[in-house]
C-alpha cells in the first residue's frame, strides 16, 4: 500500500500582519489627534481671562505724574543725605491761597461706538473709538465678553457688523490692533497714527486661523 506524503504545511504570519496593521492604524489614529488639537486647541472652550484696563491718558500726562527731581521725594525739610535742612520751609501740606492745584486728568473724547453682537461664539459689551487731546486714538472694550479661542485679534475693518457672513470681515479693508488681550474686562487697543478711521465701519473679534469672526459691533466710522 502506498502513501503519498503531503506537501509540508507553510507557517502562517497572519498574525503578525494584523499586528503591523494595528500598529500603522494606532501610529495614523496618534498623530491625526495630535494634528487636530494643535490646530484646533479645544480646550480653550473651557478657558477664560479677565483684564481691566483704565481709560488711556495722553504720554504728557504720565511724564508729568512722575517725580522730574529725585530730592522732590524726600521728606519736608530734609536734605539729599536725610538730614533736617534747618531754614528750609515745607513743601507739603495745601497749597497757598491762589497757587493752582493739580490739572485734572482729560478725559477721552469718544468718536464712535457701538454694542457688540454674536458672531461665531456669543460675544456682548460695547466698543468704542477714543481720541485723546495729544491726538491719539484708542479702541476700547468696555463690560466685555466672549469666547476663548486660537489666534484671536481685533480687527477695525470696512465691513457692516453683523449678518449671518461671520467670514466677510477680511474680504475688505481691515487693520488688526493686535491680539485679543484676554477674554473679558476692559481693554484698550491703540490705533496708528497715519490710520484712516473713514475707511472702517466696525470692530470685529477675529479669528484669524480659521477666518471668522466671534463677534462684532458697529462704529459708525466710514459713513
């Protein structure tokens, strides 16, 4: 009787395909969420910061505020070295019947403004455009609130505030006054010196990785 002897059976790597195919999915999987939280850092929907800025006052007002003589602040009727300076009349205490008192602080004239309305994200408060006597110009944002987010600036543009187009905003003129300093509060945005403010109608809370705007409000510069 005769057998005929099977072909010998080849060792299977099914297995160690799957593993080098799970291992390419995890390693794809890795750095697709690595991608996507760099670009689109969601955290910062959880994320908030508070600033309260004065109203802005001219240079010439600081530099005035600040002690020209460093002797000035010395005590009354004291020397460089501390030591009473015997003959030497105080100089603090009320001025005399006559002397002017100190300058009150100008206060900003506002030029325009307007109430901020949601765009993307739910953004309130007010904007305004300040000029100051020396000529300088602000915009300020007052009791304001919105969103957290990547690369946020603010921006004047020509553009009508509002709308359902949150995206029109860089389709025109626009300037941005830099980054968005922290979510709330009160703050202060100088503009430059050679800006036509006749070109821009709003303020707008811009977005400027994904082109959108956060929020908006009207001016009513340019018209």
């Amino acid at each position: 009787m005769t057998t005929t002897d099977s072909p010998p059976s080849r060792p299977t790597r099914t297995p160690d395909r799957k593993k080098r195919l799970l291992a390419v999915i995890l390693a794809i999987v890795v750095i697709g969420t690595a991608v996507v939280l760099a670009v689109f850092e969601p955290w910062r929907l959880f994320t908030r910061s508070t600033l309260d800025e004065a109203l802005p006052v001219p240079v010439s007002t600081v530099e005035a505020a600040r002690p020209s003589d460093p002797a000035s602040a010395l005590a009354p009727g004291s020397d460089q070295t501390g030591s009473p300076n015997v003959g030497v009349p105080a100089t603090s205490g009320p001025a005399a019947v006559g002397e002017p008192g100190p300058t009150p602080p100008v206060q900003p004239m506002a030029l325009a403004g307007g109430a901020f309305v949601d765009g993307e994200h739910a953004t309130s408060g007010a904007a305004s455009i300040l000029q100051l006597p020396d000529g300088s110009r602000y915009v300020r944002l007052e009791n304001f609130s919105t969103s957290d987010g990547p690369d946020l600036q603010v921006w004047l543009t020509d553009r009508a505030a509002g709308g359902s187009d949150w995206g029109k905003y860089d389709d025109g003129v626009h300037l941005s006054l830099g980054e968005l300093k922290a979510t709330d509060g009160n703050q202060n945005y100088p503009i430059p010196t050679d800006a036509n403010l006749d070109a821009f109608t709003s303020v707008v809370i811009w977005c400027d990785r994904f082109n959108v705007a956060f929020g908006t409000a009207p001016v009513g510069l340019g018209t």
